[in-house]
C-alpha cells in the first residue's frame, strides 16, 4: 500500500486555483449558450422553411 501525503496550498495558490475554476466555468457555460442559440437558430430555420412549403 502506498501512502500519498496530503498537500497543504498556500493562499496565494488557493486564490490561483479559484480564478481558474471560475475561469473555467464561464468557459463552459458560454459554450453551453452558444450550443443553445445554434440550436435555435437552426430549429427556427427548419420551422420556417417548412412553414413556406
């Protein structure tokens, strides 16, 4: 069995991880809206076109 020691950041790290993390979740959540508004734009095209048929 190995034992893995338990790392202590420091402050100044902890801070560092945290702006990553937050810089991180507004990646994804901007990703998650763009996928959405394309989503919905290309629903919105295809209700369209058959609205013209």
């Amino acid at each position: 069995m190995h034992i893995v020691p338990i790392v202590e950041l420091t402050p100044a790290q902890k801070a560092a991880q945290r702006r990553r993390s937050i810089a991180i979740g507004l990646g994804l959540g901007a990703l998650v809206v763009l996928f959405f508004l394309v989503t919905i734009v290309k629903i919105s095209g295809n209700i369209a076109q058959h609205a013209a048929m």
